[in-house]
C-alpha cells in the first residue's frame, strides 16, 4: 500500500485558501449589512455611521483574501 506523505507546501497552500475564504466570508458580511442598511431607509447620518463601521471591516477582509491568496501562490510556486 502507498502512503501520501503531505508536504509543508501542501499546508501552506491549505491554510492559503482558509485565510482566503475567511476574507471572503467577511465581503459577503459586508456586502449584505450594506444592503440591509439601504433598504431599511435610514437617515444620511445613520448610513454613515453603518459605512463608517463597515469600510475597516471590508478592508480587512480584502486584506485577508489577498493575503491569502499570495499565501496559496507562494505555496504553489515554490511546491
């Protein structure tokens, strides 16, 4: 019988692609608490205040699907 051995890579490339869903998961996150916010009607000042807690959020989600994106790349190339 063969054994599969996982390689460092290998693990590199997975734990890529969790970052990357995770960044992912929060974009989705962001996206629907922006669409249930403009259609609950609210205030110019209450829409701000809903963007102004979503936009560091979204950033750092796009920050993590990047990075782990890189991540699953640099596993790649170097696999």
């Amino acid at each position: 019988m063969e054994q599969k051995t996982t390689s460092i890579f290998d693990m590199i490339i997975w734990c890529g692609a969790v970052v990357s869903v995770i960044g992912l998961i929060g974009i989705i996150w962001c996206i629907i608490r922006v669409s249930r916010s403009k259609r609950a009607n609210l205030t110019d000042d209450e829409m701000k205040d809903v963007l102004k807690t979503v936009l560091p959020l979204n950033l750092v989600a796009l920050f993590m699907s990047f990075l782990g994106l890189m991540i699953v790349g640099v596993g790649i190339a170097f696999s």
